[in-house]
C-alpha cells in the first residue's frame, strides 16, 4: 500500500503535541509590524502580539506563506517521512490566499513529487480535526482517496462557534467602523460568529458575555441533539481563564468527553478576532 503523509498550515491550531503525534508539520503564517516586531506564528506568540497592539493601536499585517515556503515544507515533508503522496489540508481558500501558494508549489515541484492540495473549507480546530481524521487514516494504512475521504466526513460533522469579546480590533483592521465598535462597546455587545460556505460570518449579535455563552451553548446542543461527541475543543484567544469558566458552563449542560482541549488561536488568526474570543468546535458521530 503507497504511503500517504499529511501537512498544514499554522491556520488550523493544532497543538503542536498533537500535530507530533503523526509528524505533521504546519506551515508558517508571516506576521510584520513596522514598529520591529517580526516573524511567524512559530515564534510569535499571543502575548507579544497583543502587548504591541495595545501599545501602538494598531494591527500587524499578516500574509500567507510565499510558494516558496511551502516548497521547503513540501520537500521537508517528503525527506522526514519518505511518504509517496503527500496531501496538504489548507485553511479556506475562502478566507486566505494560502492555498494558492501552495498549488503553485506543488505544481512547481510535480515531476519529483506526488501533492495533493486539499481546501478544508475550514480554520482553527475545524481544520485540525479533519488533519487529524486524515493522519490517522493514512497511518492506518488508508489510500489518497480514502484518506480524503476520512478528512471530508469529519468537515460533514463539524461545528464551530465563536463569542467576540469586543469590536475593538475588527475596528482596528477597518472592517467594522470605529462608531459601530464604539456603539457595540456601550451596549456590551458580543458577536457570535461561525463558518458558513467557507467564510467567518456573524450569526448574532448578543449583549453581554453571559448571554453569548449561553447562546453558544444553546447553537451547540441543537447541533449535537441525540448524537455522541467525537472531539470536542475549546479555543480562545488570550484568554485562557474566560475558557476555562466557559468549559465549566459547557460541562453543566452538555454530555461532554472527560478531556476537553483548551487551546489557544495561532497568533495569526489572533489578529482578526482580537483577544478574549470565546468558542466551541466539536465532530459529532453521524
């Protein structure tokens, strides 16, 4: 049976002890402020990130990795696991550039190797979870097509819920208006956002943390209903102790697996969402 090996990007928040468990590298995401703070979301971390917005009120700009990143993590792959396929699962190419450097690396390097370029349609965890799915299938022994195959059944049954803490920084990158982020901060406004055809959209609009939790709870139970949760995580954006008071929550409501990930946004989806988002990504067994 051919070998398959996966990789992908930082986008997808998978904690690196379990992207270790199948040798699964992440592709970097640059990040650049003018004021001296540069690098990737390898090496930079939400503290960093945070502290210097909040100091200069403004946000770095972010870019996906050039194609010729992706092929040095190509060629890394393929000499760290000897795979015959190697198959790349990308954030969205709704919401990122990514993918399209990586389709031109692995056109660039098609006569000496075999890439598969695979659009998760997802980010954070709900990404991660469908690389998992695929890393555990190819170590089982799974083809290309099964290992895909394996990927797109966890995206079927997969949800993804996110309370923003505040307007600020969506004002900051200009895709809300300072007033309307002013507006929101007086009403103590909390966005609920999901991912629908691809793209992070608001579902809500609720006031106060309190109620966004339990309407994220409430989204959750309806999509669970009568089902078993395979993987369940928590994510939050430099705010650790909001989901560690949410996963208390969650546990009081739902049927939950004993061990539930906290896991912390790679600092360069941080940016878009700012600090103190909330959130929920679950695979239910269908």
């Amino acid at each position: 049976m051919p070998k398959v090996s996966i990789i992908t990007d930082t986008d997808s928040s998978l904690p690196r002890e379990m992207a270790a468990k199948f040798n699964i590298l992440q592709v970097p995401i640059s990040i650049h402020f003018d004021e001296g703070l540069s690098g990737t979301d390898h090496d930079i971390t939400n503290a960093q990130l945070f502290e210097k917005i909040d100091k200069t009120g403004k946000l770095p700009t972010t870019a996906a990795p050039t194609p010729g990143v992706f092929v040095e993590y190509f060629k890394k792959a393929f000499k760290a696991e000897k795979p015959d396929t190697l198959i790349y699962f990308s954030i969205s190419g709704g919401m990122s550039a990514t993918i399209k450097s990586a389709q031109i690396a692995a056109e660039d390097l098609k006569s000496d190797y075999d890439i598969r370029v695979v659009d998760t349609n997802m980010l954070s965890m709900a990404q991660g979870y469908m690389v998992l799915a695929a890393a555990e299938a190819a170590h089982n022994g799974a083809s290309v097509e099964e290992t895909i195959t394996a990927a797109e059944k966890v995206y079927q049954n997969t949800v993804l819920y996110g309370a923003l803490s505040t307007l600020k920084y969506l004002s900051l990158s200009g895709r809300v208006s300072h007033i309307t982020a002013g507006m929101a901060g007086m009403l103590n406004i909390k966005p609920i956002l999901s991912i629908q055809n691809g793209k992070l959209a608001m579902l809500e609009k609720v006031r106060t943390r309190k109620k966004s939790w339990k309407r994220l709870i409430e989204l959750v139970k309806a999509d669970v209903g009568s089902y078993a949760i395979e993987r369940i995580s928590i994510m939050h954006v430099y705010a650790e102790d909001a989901a560690r008071q949410f996963e208390a929550i969650l546990r009081s409501e739902l049927d939950c697996p004993a061990e539930i990930p906290i896991i912390d946004f790679n600092p360069g989806l941080s940016v878009h969402t700012g600090a103190g988002l909330v959130g929920v990504c679950l695979v239910v067994d269908k």
